[in-house]
C-alpha cells in the first residue's frame, strides 16, 4: 500500500459516521390574528390567506375590538369562504390590567377568541 492510499484510510477512519434522526413533522398550530385598530377588512384578509394555507385560524380581541372580531369571522365565514369555513369554538373571558399609578384599582377588560375550522 502506498502512502497516499495509507493516508486515505486514515482520514476515512477519523470521521465519525453520521447519525440522521427522521425529522418529525411539526404539528400544525392555528394561526392566531390579533385584533387592533386597523380596518376590518385587512384582517378578513390575512383570515382568509391563512385558511388557505391551513386547516384554521383563530381570532382574538379584547375590550372595544371584540365587535370588529366578530366582524371579521362573519365576512370571512359568509363573504369570503361560503360553505368552506364554520366557527368551532367561541371562547370568552376577562383580564385584570394593573394601573401604572398607585392606588388606582385594576380594570377588568374582556376578550374573546373565535375559531374557525375548514370544513371537510
């Protein structure tokens, strides 16, 4: 055996062999949008992108906004996505958000979660 082929062994048996893991697939979460103050029709549109995209999207808003969620879920579920799209699930409840100032007593705000699922 020459020296090359003596350093090509070598160097074959210096590297360690790899171990590949199956990479699992991740579980597909729902998609959340967060209702703010922009217009209504620019969230029923990322409602809409994202269902394309997915199997379902959650809407969530809290004090004044909760009515443009509901909004939003309904154009998307009646306008935009007729007999595609069903509300699954409805989810209220409330936070307490502490004043910065003292002495003031914390408000109680509520919030709302909306899901819509394709239907199959």
């Amino acid at each position: 055996m020459s020296e090359e082929e003596a350093k090509v062994e070598k160097t074959k048996k210096k590297a360690p062999a790899k171990k590949t893991t199956p990479k699992k697939k991740p579980e597909i979460q729902s998609q959340i949008i967060y209702i703010g103050k922009k217009n209504t029709i620019s969230y029923v549109l990322v409602a809409v992108t994202i269902l394309n995209k997915s199997d379902e999207c959650s809407i969530q808003a809290r004090g004044r906004q909760i009515s443009k969620a509901v909004d939003v879920a309904e154009i998307t579920r009646r306008k935009f996505l007729q007999d595609m799209v069903e509300v699954t699930d409805v989810i209220i409840g409330s936070e307490e958000i502490k004043s910065d100032e003292e002495g003031i007593p914390p408000k109680t705000v509520s919030t709302v979660e909306i899901i819509l699922k394709k239907v199959k």
